[in-house]
C-alpha cells in the first residue's frame, strides 16, 4: 500500500514472467489499481466472453474500496459501481489481432479525487 495525499493505493496486480499475479489486500483501502479488471465488471472482451480476475473481484467484496480502476480490456470501457465502490474500466485503445489496427473504444478518463 502506498500512501499519495492521505489516499492508500494498491497495486493489485503484477506482471511476472508473462503472466499476470493478483496479491490480495487485508486492510481497508482507498483505492485499487489493477491491470485485469473484476470478474463480471465491466471485463468482456470483444468476442462477448468475461475474462476479468475471480480473485480480485472476491477481494472487492470482502474489503472494499473507494474506487478501483483497471483497463486490459477496452472493448469493456466504462464506469460502473459494484456495491459502493466506483470501478472504472480506464482502457481506450484494443490492437485487433488479425489486422494489427487499432480499435478505439472510448475516451481518456479524468477522476478527481480531491
């Protein structure tokens, strides 16, 4: 946990030899902030398929923060509360595997938390 401003952030996530490792929080926190998105949280993808993080959507539920914010799929851009915490799909830009486009899916996000 990191502590900007009086706000305890939390990396949930971590990139570790290509794959994508959840560490769970057990005190209360502000904000989380995760490359996946939550299990059924605004996480399908473009093909209509739920690939956010069982974990990570367990863990909102048992120690919920303020706001949790994550992209990794854009097709799922958007803003959406799950009980009382904001979770924000932040991601905009998706590269198309067959053509190697870019697909836009929406705009930056701007939060202000002060």
């Amino acid at each position: 946990t990191t502590l900007i401003y009086g706000l305890r952030i939390f990396a949930a996530s971590k990139q570790i030899q290509g794959s994508i490792v959840f560490k769970p929080w057990d005190t209360y926190c502000d904000i989380v902030v995760s490359h996946t998105p939550p299990a059924g949280i605004l996480d399908q993808n473009e093909f209509g398929h739920h690939t956010g993080s069982i974990e990570l959507r367990k863990n909102l539920s048992l120690h919920p923060p303020k706001l949790c914010i994550f992209g990794g799929i854009a097709s799922g851009h958007g803003a959406i509360y799950f009980g009382e915490t904001l979770c924000i799909n932040s991601a905009i830009y998706h590269i198309d595997r067959m053509t190697c486009d870019y697909i836009k899916y929406g705009t930056p996000t701007v939060i202000d938390i002060m």
